[in-house]
C-alpha cells in the first residue's frame, strides 16, 4: 500500500480532506498548513520537540478528496553517515530514510485504498511516530537523493518546517532530543535485535514475542 508520490491520483478511492485533518488535530499539539503546489497541501505538524510535514495529494484543488498522503521530515546538524542510514532503512517500517548532503530526511508515502477508517488512520501515524523514533534512536548513536520522487520536500516551506536541528541546552550542553519525543521512560529502551525493530518476525510477519511487537526493548545496562 506505501508508495512515493505519484503527484496524481488515477486510483478510485479517495478520503476526506476533513477527516485526516481532524485526526492531525485530535492527535498532535500543532497542526498549521505551510504549503500548497496544485492538488498537493503540505500541513506542518509539532510533536514533542519534532517538527515534521504531513502532505495530501487531492484529486484536483480544492475537492476535499485525498487519495495520497505522505510524511516528511528533516534532519539537519546530526552526525549521520551513509552506514547509519542503511541501518535505519533495516529497522524502519514504513519510511524510508535518506541523506540531501549532510542533511537526513525521512520519507513515507501512501496511495489511499478502501473507505476512509479512523482507526486505519490511527494506525498509519502510530507507524510514522515508530519510525520517527527509530530515526532519533539511530542518529543519536552516531545514496543518491531520492528527494525528486517526493514533491513535497521540494516546496521551501515544507523542509524548512519539517526541520529538526540538533537541540543543546544553555551553555552548549546537548538536549536528548529522543528522551523528549518519547518521554524519559520510553526512551531508555533500544531496538530489539531479534526483530530489528519491526516488531515483527518471519515470513507471515507473527508478532515478536521478544519485543510484543513494539520493537523496542528494555536498555541492557553495562
């Protein structure tokens, strides 16, 4: 079902722009629209001291018929290497991550099929949160730009919102920008290995017993 922005939707189905945009607001403390190119709307969104952009492509301007959504977020500042993105597309779950010269971006993108479900909804942005916090896990331990094939990450307004630079305290002292977005005691956790952090394991992908599917678990202490 996830795919790139196609920048045009040819399929059937489609949701209503009003409903995803009361799920945003129902769901995170910011919501604001930051960006519009043709049928494609770009809404920054704040989460616990991540900023990113949530972008809806509409089957033409206006109709209030969504048939692609997308995620975005950018990264600028981190000490990220080529290995550590690797090591983050193998854990991550819908999004795909990728580096714009030293900056890091993290991309996911749908094309909407069936009726519109909250609970489908839900879903989908619990698994964006998954992977935003597999991101900030995997660039707090520290090939080619696939920005062209998202429309959204083109628009100056979208990168400048979804950027997050790396955090530090007065005086200079940096800020665990993790342990903010999860909360102190969801972030002393690390991806489990037996998983990698998918939460799920095998072939018809049953839950990961180690993890019960969170793809987390316990810090081991040294």
């Amino acid at each position: 079902m996830f795919r790139w922005f196609s920048g045009a939707g040819g399929g059937e189905a489609a949701w209503p722009l009003e409903r995803i945009l009361n799920a945003l607001k129902a769901r995170y403390e910011s919501v604001e629209t930051v960006g519009e190119d043709g049928p494609i709307t770009v809404f920054g969104v704040q989460d616990h001291g991540v900023n990113f952009v949530v972008a809806v492509v509409e089957t033409a301007p206006g109709s209030g018929k969504v048939v692609e959504v997308g995620f975005l977020a950018r990264f600028v500042g981190f000490p990220v290497t080529v290995q550590v993105v690797e090591q983050l597309n193998r854990n991550l779950h819908i999004a795909v991550a990728t580096l714009e010269g030293s900056d890091l971006f993290l991309m996911a993108g749908l094309q909407v099929s069936g009726a519109y479900d909250d609970g489908k909804f839900a879903a989908i942005i619990e698994a964006w949160r998954r992977d935003l916090a597999v991101a900030l896990h995997g660039i707090g331990d520290a090939q080619t730009s696939m920005i062209k094939a998202f429309p959204a990450a083109r628009l100056a307004s979208a990168r400048q919102f979804a950027t997050n630079a790396a955090p530090q305290e007065a005086g200079g002292a940096p800020i665990d920008i993790l342990s903010n977005f999860l909360g102190a005691k969801a972030a002393a956790k690390e991806i489990c290995d037996q998983c990698d952090g998918r939460g799920k394991r095998g072939l018809i992908a049953r839950m990961c017993e180690e993890c019960d599917g969170e793809g987390f678990i316990a810090a081991r202490r040294l």
